[in-house]
C-alpha cells in the first residue's frame, strides 16, 4: 500500500509539473512580455520609420506586413526596403492591442479587410509578409481573402510542432509540448496561459496562394518536416543555416533580399 500511494504521490506530482511547465510554454507563445530585441537586430528601431501606409496613393503592389507575438510592428521593418525598391505600397497591421497578438481571430479580420481594401483601391497584385505567428495569421487571411502571395519569415506552420520544438529545445520532456498544445486550444485550460480564449487556428491554412517560406535550419520552431510538407505543396523554401529565430535576413541580408525580389519578379 505504501509504495502505491508513493506511485501515486509521484504521479500527481509530475502531472502538476507537466501542467505547470505546460502553461509556461503556452503563454510565451500566446501571451508573451513584450520583449525589444538589441538594434543591431531589428536594424531600425524609431518609431517614425514605422510606416502607416507608403507611398500616398495607389501602388501596382500593395504589401501587408504582419509581425509576430513578442515584439511589435518594429520586428517587420527589416523586410521593408526590398519591397520599398520595388515601388511597392506598405502597410503594416498591429495586433499588439488584442489579447491573442497575431494568433488572435481579429489579427485575422484585420489582414484579410486590409488586403480587401487594398484590392479596392486598385492595386494589381496584393500580398501578405508575415513574421513566425504573423506568417500562420496571414495565411489564414489568405484563405478568406485571394491575395496573390504570401512571404513567410519564420513562419509558424503548425503550433503543436512549434511547441513541441520550443519545449526540447529548452531540454524538457517532448510531453510538456503536448500538453502545452493542449492548453492553448482548450476553452478554460487557455485561461492557464493568461488569456482568455484557445487558439482556434493552429496549422498554415492557404494551400494556393503562391508562397516563399524564409527560415533557419537550426530554428526549433520551424519543424523541417513542416517546411517539406509546404514545398510538397508547391511553396518556394528557402533555409539560412544558423539564424534564430526571425533573425534570418540578419544572417544574410542581400540573400534574403534577393529572395523575395526573385518572389515578386515570379508574381508578374
């Protein structure tokens, strides 16, 4: 009896671990501190240089940048001037007033009603640059909205791979993962996260819309497998070798540059 009842007690007690750790991982994900990266990061850092929408008027292409869960509209400014060059139209979405940031459902309304608008006003090609979590949100605006391309930086393809990744990374159990995806799209258990409400779009939604995928190899949020399951589907991948995560064009800027003007090029 005693050794059952130690069984049990240690039993309870790794549950309540795995809970524990659990939230901890889905809450940085959902409901993170905000965090400012070094300068030598995000490149520009001033809040004039974040654009509204540039230049006044209508533009051919018309690109609407999202950026993901940690940091704020600042983290898209890197993938500004290449499309600056090309005389296209920028519009950066903030979703740092909603309580899910980009995972939230109205981060969603939000991208797909401004590449609508965008439409309306008369632009030729529209498309969406998405950063990690802004990346799966933009993809789901995209199944809502025909867009005609989408630029994943990072891009968070599945949230329970993502979890997972983040979770061995930190050198816990591939279970605390599981349980991590479970709190954050379970009504009530989110609320373990800090948040109010579950995740309901957990997994890349476009399948036709043209796509360039921009990630590291070494990324434990971007699971390679993932990655091969959208270049199975026709999306254009391209891997930088030791960036973390969302930090590739800090890896190699005129690659990453390069890449997507070879995207646009391709998008007529």
């Amino acid at each position: 009896m005693q050794l059952l009842r130690t069984a049990l007690t240690g039993t309870a007690i790794a549950t309540a671990g795995s809970v524990a750790l659990g939230a901890a991982a889905a809450r940085r994900l959902l409901h993170p501190a905000p965090f400012t990266p070094a300068e030598s990061e995000l490149v520009w850092t001033r809040e004039q240089d974040v654009p509204g929408t540039e230049p006044d008027g209508v533009a051919p292409v018309h690109v609407v940048h999202v950026h993901g869960q940690s940091i704020g509209p600042q983290q898209v400014l890197r993938g500004l001037r290449v499309w600056r060059a090309l005389g296209a139209a920028n519009q950066v979405v903030d979703t740092t007033d909603l309580p899910l940031r980009s995972l939230d459902p109205v981060a969603v309304d939000r991208i797909a009603a401004a590449a609508h608008a965008a439409r309306a006003r008369g632009a030729e090609r529209v498309v969406l640059q998405g950063w990690s979590a802004g990346a799966l949100a933009a993809s789901a605006a995209a199944a809502r909205t025909p867009v005609d391309g989408i630029v994943g930086v990072a891009p968070l393809l599945d949230v329970r791979s993502a979890l997972r990744g983040a979770v061995i990374a930190a050198r816990f159990p591939a279970a605390v993962g599981v349980v991590a995806g479970r709190i954050a799209t379970t009504p009530g258990l989110s609320r373990l996260a800090g948040v109010p409400y579950p995740l309901t779009v957990t997994r890349w939604q476009d399948e036709g819309t043209p796509t360039l995928l921009l990630h590291s190899a070494t990324d434990p949020l971007v699971a390679a497998d993932d990655v091969a399951a959208q270049r199975a589907r026709g999306a254009t991948t391209v891997a930088f070798d030791e960036a973390r995560h969302t930090l590739e064009w800090n890896e190699d800027p005129e690659r990453w540059e390069t890449a997507v003007r070879d995207f646009a090029a391709a998008l007529g």
